[in-house]
C-alpha cells in the first residue's frame, strides 16, 4: 500500500506490466486502482446525481443508523453521509451571501475530488466505502455523499458503528468472540486509515461513530454475528476530511466525547496546530484501545447530544466539586497532555494481560508519535 504515496510515472508503468504478464494480485490490483484515481481528473457527469433523482421516493424513504449521523436507505441500497455547508446560504442576492454562495461552491469541488477518490474504495478488501455519487442539496444546506451497502452471502450488510459494538448490552455476559477477532478488527481498521492517507487526504474524525462494522444480514445464522464474531470495519465519516497540503482552518469544539479521541494539541475550541496525518494516527490509537479492551469510553443515551463516560476512564476529569457527579456530565476534562497521559496509562496497565505485550507496544507507539509538517515529519 505504501507503494500508492510515491508520484512516480515509474511505478504506474511497473504495475501496469505485472497486471498485464498475469502476476499481479489482489493487493496490486487495488493499488493500481487508488494510483489511477488519484491520476486522472474527477468524472462530475458520473458522480454528481440530479435533483429529482434523490429529493423524490425511493430517496426520501431514509432511517437513521444508531450512534451514527449517516442515513441508510435500503431501495436502492445506500449509506447516505452528509456534510452541512461551512456558511448558510439563502440567495445570492447581497455580496455577502455571494461571499457565502462561492466559499460553499468550493466546498462543492472539495465534495466532488472526495467522492472521485472514495469512488475506488472497495469495503471488503481496503475497509474504506464505495461512493457511487454525492449531491449538493441547496434546501437542507448540505452535501450528500452517497455509498453503496456491501453485500454479504447475496444479501445486504447490516451496518453497526463500532460504538453500538463496544456498548451493546451482549456486553454484559462477557466476550463470546475471539481475541483473533479483535485483532483482525484493528489490522483492517489501520489499513483502512492507511488508504485514506495514501490518497493524500487527512481524515481529522476517526472514532467509534464513524466505523460501521458490516454485519451479515438479520436473518443470518446468529453464529456468523455479533456477539460471537465481528464483522469486517470500514470507515466512514468523511465530514471534515480534506487534502494533506489545503491549509487547516484551525477549527475546533468543546465536545469532550469528541476531544479525547484528539491529539492534545488539537483539542478545544481553538486548536495549537495545523492538522496531520500524525493526528489521525493518535485517533486510530484511542480506538484500537477501546477495542483492546472491548469498553466504549463514551456511553450514549437515547436523548440526543446526552453522553457520560463509562467510569473506567474518570482520571481524565477534574474532580466534581458540585453538581451532577454522574460522568461526563457539568465536569471538565484535564488538559490535554494529562488525557494522553491517562491513555498510555491504561494501555501499559490493562493490555497485556487481554491482548499481550506486543499489541500494548504498538498501541503505546501510536499515542507517543509527534512532529511538524504536513506529514508529520
């Protein structure tokens, strides 16, 4: 895969000539496949979807996926992900809402090169989802980025996020699946991360909400599922992904379920540094923590908006000096360095003895890595 980062006409000649002589395999037919998106100009015909093709039935007919913002529409089969304009827009009629309609006008062309380069994703094999085509919906003030469901045993997969995994009640009775399966989870899961990277893209929002785990389909044998075995991981999310080199906005917010899974500094409202790929590597190292463990950090409750810890994780809090003492809740998390801190505790701690020595090692890496640059060199 790493052979996808290098701009070499080289490399694109060489993977030509073994695919052609019969000597290619899977893995360099995908790489092949990423190098020719990333070469050739975005197809706007083929991937921008008309109006009346997705405001009318069978487009409309949609269901919210639990713990999870994306919508799913099952005629025809789609994970629907939607990106809300960086400005309002009304009419253009006064210069600053032709200042508003331009700057969401770019942001279209940012929304049609990320669906261009998601057009190559292949769920199954590289754990990033097949976008079939996005549509700039003026009415609702949103991007809509639209992903095919991937098929399982002729049928289609029933998604779950991560976090409705981590947090389910089956929880309760203890793990029934392997610790393979764990492990088979996080490789995907950083491969995944890997190919988002090696098409020069940031993805700035990996956490349990944003990875669907493909699940055969509910009239499945109850062995093949959850809780017995994991689905394969693919990750989604893709709201505030941008180009490596496009300058960062330096955007933040206060949501802590959202902040621990960020590098120190970039959490808050206002964040210290231009955002790399090294960040999303710290995001993909809370994640594979959880999953180590098999805990959610982040416990969701049915209203909207409302979360707690799961009070496993309380030294990342101030000490309550009042109010509400149940977790999550009119507290302040520690700075920054002291959630890191508190993550690379609980790895050195607690992984050894669930998934071995070798796994903490990696996990640990994960949260000490750090520098400048675009690339985090």
């Amino acid at each position: 895969m790493l052979v996808t980062l290098v701009g070499d006409k080289t490399i694109d000649t060489a993977l030509g000539q073994c695919i052609e002589n019969g000597v290619g395999s899977q893995a360099l037919d995908r790489i092949q496949r990423v190098r020719d998106v990333l070469n050739t100009a975005p197809l706007l015909k083929k991937l921008a979807l008309s109006t009346t093709s997705t405001e009318g039935a069978p487009y409309s007919q949609r269901t919210l996926l639990p713990d999870s913002g994306n919508e799913i529409l099952s005629t025809p089969s789609y994970i629907v992900e939607c990106k809300r304009f960086n400005t309002p827009t009304t009419c253009a009629e006064t210069p600053l809402e032709q200042a508003r309609y331009m700057a969401n006008l770019a942001s279209h062309i940012d929304i049609q090169n990320l669906a261009h380069v998601l057009s190559a994703g292949d769920p199954a094999t590289m754990n990033i989802p097949k976008c079939s085509g996005f549509y700039t919906n003026w009415d609702k003030q949103r991007f809509e980025l639209f992903y095919d469901i991937p098929t399982l045993d002729g049928a289609n997969a029933s998604p779950r996020t991560l976090r409705n995994l981590l947090s389910a009640k089956e929880n309760k009775l203890g793990a029934f699946h392997s610790i393979n399966n764990r492990l088979r989870l996080a490789s995907q899961l950083a491969q995944s991360v890997l190919y988002v990277h090696t098409a020069k893209l940031v993805h700035k929002n990996i956490r349990p909400e944003t990875i669907l785990i493909m699940e055969p389909p509910a009239n499945a044998d109850k062995k093949t599922k959850y809780p017995y075995t994991i689905g394969y991981p693919v990750l989604f999310g893709f709201s505030k992904v941008r180009e490596i080199e496009v300058e960062s906005e330096f955007i933040g917010d206060h949501d802590w379920e959202k902040n621990i899974y960020r590098h120190p500094q970039r959490q808050g409202l206002h964040p210290e540094d231009k955002y790399n790929i090294l960040y999303d590597v710290y995001s993909l190292g809370v994640c594979l923590l959880e999953i180590s463990l098999w805990t959610s950090f982040v416990i969701c409750g049915p209203a909207s908006g409302e979360c707690r810890d799961n009070g496993d994780i309380c030294s990342i809090f101030e000490k309550s000096t009042g109010g509400k003492d149940s977790a999550g809740q009119m507290r302040k998390l520690k700075p920054p360095l002291a959630i890191q801190k508190a993550f690379i505790r609980k790895a050195q701690q607690a992984m050894p003895r669930i998934i071995g020595e070798k796994f903490k090692d990696i996990v640990s890496i994960l949260f000490n890595l750090f520098g400048g640059g675009p690339w985090g060199c």
